[in-house]
C-alpha cells in the first residue's frame, strides 16, 4: 500500500488552506492598518508645520493646515492655534481611519508645531 493514496485524503490541503486564510487576512490587514496610522502622524505633521508657519505669517492658517494634508484625510483634520508671546504654536490633530469591519476609526494622531511670530 506504499504510495498508493486514499481517496478521502485528496481534499485535505484546501481545506488546511481555507482555515488558514482567515488568519492571513487579519495579519495582512493589520499590517494595513499599522501603515495608516504611520501615514496619518506623517500627515499631521506636516499639517502641524504648515499651519505655524501660516499663523506665524498671520495667513489663514486653518485652511493652509487642512491643504496639507491629503485630500481623504482633510475633512478629519482640526488645527487650533495658540499664541503667546513672540511664537505661534499650531496643533494638527487627524483621525485615524480603520480598515477593519465595524471600527470607525483608531484614534487621532496629534502633532505640534511652533513658529516664531513675524511681526
């Protein structure tokens, strides 16, 4: 009986395969999902640096801070200022999108950015 096959047997490396896909689908979506959140702090970031830079150059520095940042992400993007002295300090703070079914979102990425103002 050496080499010879059962004929129950021959179906047993899909079945293997399609109880496995489920837990290669929620790693490659985390793995999604961790670029995004990178994506998104990268984001505010900029955000964050253009809106001082705008507010320290007394421009509309709420509009300037939404422009740099990626079309999808703008309508999730708030930047408040806050002066003090000789300096500006604009904060970016972007939602996070979620790829994952049911979760609206993973949080809000914050960044800060200060600028000396140009009087």
């Amino acid at each position: 009986m050496n080499g010879v096959r059962n004929g129950r047997d021959r179906g047993q490396v899909a079945i293997e395969y399609i109880g496995f896909l489920p837990i290669l689908l929620i790693v490659a979506l985390g793995a999604v999902q961790l670029g995004l959140i990178a994506y998104t702090a990268q984001q505010a970031g900029t955000a964050a640096r253009t809106g001082a830079r705008s507010a320290s150059l007394e421009g509309p520095y709420e509009a300037d801070c939404r422009a740099a940042v990626s079309s999808w992400l703008a309508d999730e993007t708030s930047c408040p200022a806050s002066y003090g002295g000789d300096e500006v300090t604009v904060t970016a703070e972007i939602t996070i999108p979620s790829v994952f079914p049911g979760k609206d979102n993973f949080g809000t990425a914050r960044k800060t950015a200060t600028m000396p103002r140009d009087h």
